[in-house]
C-alpha cells in the first residue's frame, strides 16, 4: 500500500514540474523577409526556440521540424515596450535584418556581426 501511495505523489509531482518549467520558444509570423545571422529567411509563420542558460542564448528559426536559421541572442526577460513587434535594421543592399523580437513578457536581441545597436524601432511582423 506504501508503495501505491508513493506512485500516486509522483504523479501528481511530475506533471507540476513539467508545467512549471519556463517556456524557452514562442511564434512569430514575419511580413517580409529578414536575415538572421547571414541567413535570408523568407516571410512566413516559424516557431523560435531558444537554448542556454541566463542571458546568453541560441536562438532557432523552425518551419516544422527543419531548422531554417540560427543565431545567437540575447534574451532578456520583462514586459515591453512594443507588444509583438520585430525589429529590423536596413542594410546598404536593402536587405532587412532581424535585430529583435519582441514578446510580451520577453525578448530576443540578436547578436549582428556587422555592427551597430540591437533595436532600431518596430516594423511589420506578428508575434504570439
């Protein structure tokens, strides 16, 4: 009887645990195409899934399963400014590039090699 009753807690504990983990991935339906991290990724719905530890994070960009861009980011955790937006930077060859995605209750900086600050301003783009 001992035995049922420890499977019984476990139970009940396991799925709290689960629940209670943060929630590392978000969608984001972007109007036009971005590069992320060198990475022409055309406008469309994708899944972001980040991993790491505090701040520093690497962020994915799926279509389903597949993996269509990756980079480093910088996550920061707290409400925002601007609900839902994605923040782009033009570059010389008019390309737009991703520097932020904003949630919420977070957001995604990203890393650009090519310079200059994260986070120019909102443009078009869906987040939820």
């Amino acid at each position: 009887m001992k035995y049922l009753a420890v499977v019984a807690a476990l139970m009940l504990i396991i799925p709290a645990t689960v629940f209670a983990a943060p929630k590392n991935s978000a969608n984001i339906t972007f109007d036009m195409p971005v590069t992320v991290n060198g990475t022409q990724v055309p406008a469309g719905e994708y899944r972001v899934e980040w991993q790491g530890t505090g701040t520093s994070v690497q962020a994915n960009f799926l279509q389903g399963k597949k993996v269509v861009a990756s980079a480093p980011a910088t996550l920061i955790n707290g409400k925002t400014q601007y609900e839902g937006a994605v923040e782009v930077k033009q570059a010389d060859n008019n390309s737009n590039i991703l520097e932020a995605i904003d949630w919420s209750n977070r957001s995604l900086r990203f890393d650009q090699q090519n310079g200059g600050p994260a986070g120019s301003g909102p443009t078009t783009g869906t987040s939820e």
